[in-house]
C-alpha cells in the first residue's frame, strides 16, 4: 500500500501514450488502490490504463465533489488534476 501523501498539484496530466515515472505512480494507484488488476505496472500509459482510467471516471464521477471528464469530453481517459485529485481521495497517509 502506498503510505506518503500525494501533492495532486505538481503531477502532469497524463494521455495514452505518455510514459515515465508519473504513469507508473498512475498504475500502481489503480492496482493497488482501486483493484484494476488488469492494469499493466510498466509506466507506459497504454490501452489497459487508459480503460482503468475510464472506469475510474465512470464509477467514482458521482462519488467526489468535483465533476470527472465525461465520456463526450476529449479529455475523457487522461488524467488531469481533477482525476488526480480524486485518485488521491482514498490514500491513506
């Protein structure tokens, strides 16, 4: 389990095809966190993240107080700082 604080701020927004350090920390959110296992841990941000990514926008959009991308946005499947924030909501610190 992650055990330190994410500053949502300072992580960029992250699109299919983007790799590094930043997807890596994405992916083991999503496996860890939110149990998507079929999420792919190899910072790169491929098919598999980005339908982690989908999904997570679809299921916790009604859950957190701000609006997640919805699936007529462009932005729908990246993370930006609003789906950074509300990946953040259940680390515990």
């Amino acid at each position: 389990m992650i055990s330190t604080s994410i500053d949502t701020n300072t992580l960029p927004t992250l699109k299919e095809g983007d790799s590094g350090l930043s997807v890596k920390l994405l992916q083991k959110l999503l496996i860890e966190i939110y149990d998507y296992d079929y999420v792919v841990y190899d910072a790169y941000f491929g098919n598999p993240t980005k339908q982690a990514v989908q999904q997570f926008q679809r299921e916790y959009d009604h859950t957190v107080e701000y609006k997640l991308p919805e699936p007529s946005y462009n932005d729908y499947g990246m993370v930006n700082q609003i789906t950074w924030q509300a990946l953040a909501e259940n680390i515990s610190c």
